[in-house]
C-alpha cells in the first residue's frame, strides 16, 4: 500500500514524513510506503492506477478524489489553510492588481489550487482565463528566477514559499496581492477500500496531537497544532470552492 505526498506539500525534511508514515503503520497495523511526489502527472497516474491507498492532497487534489474516486476525508493540518501571492519585479511598473493588462505572461509551480486562486485575485484586471500564458517551473525559486530574468510579468506562489525565499531575493520582488479565504486545505484522504480505517486513523492522528513529544515532529509536517477531523461537509464546501474557481477550457501553458 503507499502514502502518497503531493508535490505541493511543503516538504523541508522528508524524514518527517517516513516518521509519520511508520506512526501510521503502528496506528493500523497496515504497511505503507511512503512516496513523495516531484511531478503531479506521476501523482494523479497513480491515482488513475489505484496505487494510492492513503494520500495527503492539496486542495484540487481533495475535490477530485472525493468526489470522483469515493476518497473518505480523515484530517487535516489544524488552524493552517492555503494562501497564494502574486508578484512581480521590483523593476516592474505594475504596483497593483489593476495595473496588468491582458494578455498576461505568468510563471508558477504546478500547484493547481495556488494557479487558481491566483486566477480569480486577476478578475480586477479583467483578465480572464484564456488572458494567461502560464510558464510552469519545477519550483519556486524558479519561478522567482523567471521574474527576476523578465521571462514573465508575474509569479503565482504559495504564501509560504514566497515568505521562505531569501531576503536578497525577496528584496527584488513586489509583491501585488495576497489572497485571504482560510479554507483551502490540504487533506489527509484514504481510499474507498481502506474505509474501516479511517476512525482508527483519527484517533491515532489525534493522539499524537496531544502528546508533547510529537511537537517538533508535526512542525516539520506542516501541521504545528496538530491535526483536526476532517468529515464530508467541510470537504464538499472546499469541493465547491475549487469548481468555482476553475474555469473550463486550457490557457496557453508550457514546462520551461
């Protein structure tokens, strides 16, 4: 069975993860393998091929899985939600939203729920979907590179890579706005053929919440007050969401 990390999950030390996932097999006496991945084509062909037996999943992610493949929603990272950021240079004459004009040159991370709502905080501009050429980079610092080499106007970044950038390249960026909705969430999801697990999971998650010891543990995790439940209802809420924000149709996008 594998434990499937989304590449979007902020991973500073993977060994926090093999920590939890050991934690995992104690809890339900099952064997996971834990696989973090790089690339969100390799990620949703395992979930195509049903290899994903238990997954932490970001906010798209979540929607898809639940609503289409019957995932059940265990948990999720307490007081913790889903920011993007939109930058641009500091060289840059665009000083806020209503600035850009379309059609727009954009870099950004393959993260699909940070593209999304770094779409709809575009509306201002009236730029709409088909406005955004989207350059895709492997990961933040690339995308911060792309700006800084005017390759493209604007970033799309998750809040806290773009908060955990250097000083120095930070300094050479401006930052246009940030989005504020609290609920989008990354989400610890099991698979339908694991459904008798998912209480056992809680509980164990829960426990190690409360115990001091795991404190440095669930920090490296992303997750420093521990984990809450997550149920149905506050899933199809963030379900909701996420529809709302895509749009249908393909903006012109390439892999640099």
């Amino acid at each position: 069975m594998e434990f499937a990390i989304s590449p979007d999950v902020n991973v500073k030390n993977a060994t926090d993860w093999f920590i939890l996932n050991t934690k995992v097999q104690r809890i339900t006496g099952l064997q996971f393998h834990p696989t973090a991945y790089n690339d969100f084509a390799d990620l949703h062909a395992a979930f195509e091929e049903g290899r994903a037996d238990l997954i932490y999943a970001n906010a798209a992610d979540t929607a898809y899985l639940v609503r289409d493949k019957g995932f059940i929603p265990v948990a999720s990272a307490k007081s913790v939600a889903k920011e993007a950021v939109i930058v641009v240079s500091d060289k840059s004459p665009y000083h806020q939203i209503t600035d850009l004009k379309a059609p727009v040159t954009a870099a950004a991370t393959s993260s699909p729920d940070i593209e999304r709502l770094c779409r709809i905080m575009l509306e201002p501009a009236n730029i709409v979907y088909g406005d955004v050429e989207l350059s895709i980079r492997p990961n933040p610092v690339l995308v911060a590179k792309a700006l800084l080499q005017d390759q493209v106007q604007v970033g799309f970044f998750p809040e806290e890579a773009f908060d955990e950038l250097s000083s120095m390249v930070r300094m050479q960026l401006r930052e246009l706005v940030r989005s504020r909705i609290y609920v989008v969430k990354s989400s610890l999801l099991v698979s339908p053929r694991l459904a008798d697990q998912v209480e056992m999971l809680w509980q164990g998650l829960d426990g190690l919440s409360k115990d001091p010891a795991n404190a440095e543990l669930l920090a490296g995790l992303g997750a420093p007050d521990g984990w809450e439940r997550l149920g149905q209802e506050d899933v199809e809420f963030m379900i909701d969401l996420m529809d709302a924000l895509s749009q249908e149709g393909e903006a012109p996008r390439h892999r640099a």
